[in-house]
C-alpha cells in the first residue's frame, strides 16, 4: 500500500507529518509516532472516527514525550483514557472550535 501525506502539525514546535500507511497493520498498530522522524502513521482503512480519535491518541503520545520526563509520562492506558475522553468532549461540544483556534 502507497503512503500518503495528509498534512504537517505542529506540536510544541516540532513539525510531524501526518502519513496513512495501511502497513502499519501489520505491526498490530492502527496508529504510531516516531518522535525522531517526527512522524505520526496512520491506518487509513478506519472509520472516520477512527482516524481521528488514532490521530489525537498519537498526538497525545507526542506531547507526554516532548514535555514530560520519563518519569512523570502517561502511560498507555492513560493516553488511551485521556485520548478517547477529549475527543469525545470535542465531538459534543462544537462550540469549542471558535474558542480553541482564536
């Protein structure tokens, strides 16, 4: 499967690329970050729902590794909790949006 560029983010001001890599299945992941590449992998072959709440669990994977010392991180079920619960508070609360990007 062909790997396509969706965009580039900014997250504490690292530059990641956002890639959709079928492959990634493979390895048992439907989402993965490479901090030194700064790459984060996505499974297209999920719901749009999916894909982004896998989108913000990585995203939240590279912030506890970027501000965090190994000692304080989150682990992965913490990630995944605190992942899955604001992209839901997001989904229900639109009106965030206006606030969130002024």
């Amino acid at each position: 499967m062909k790997v396509k560029k969706l965009l580039t983010i900014d997250i504490l001001g690292y530059q990641f690329n956002i890639v959709e890599d079928g492959e990634i299945v493979r390895r048992g992941k439907e989402g993965e970050c490479d901090m030194e590449k700064e790459l984060i992998t996505i499974n297209p072959n999920q719901s749009r729902r999916g894909i982004a709440d896998t989108l913000l669990h990585e995203i939240l994977h590279v912030i506890n590794g970027t501000g965090l010392d190994a000692e304080n991180q989150l682990n992965e079920m913490q990630v995944t909790y605190f992942g899955t619960v604001l992209a839901e508070v997001l989904r229900r609360n639109p009106q965030l949006q206006k606030i969130l990007t002024e």
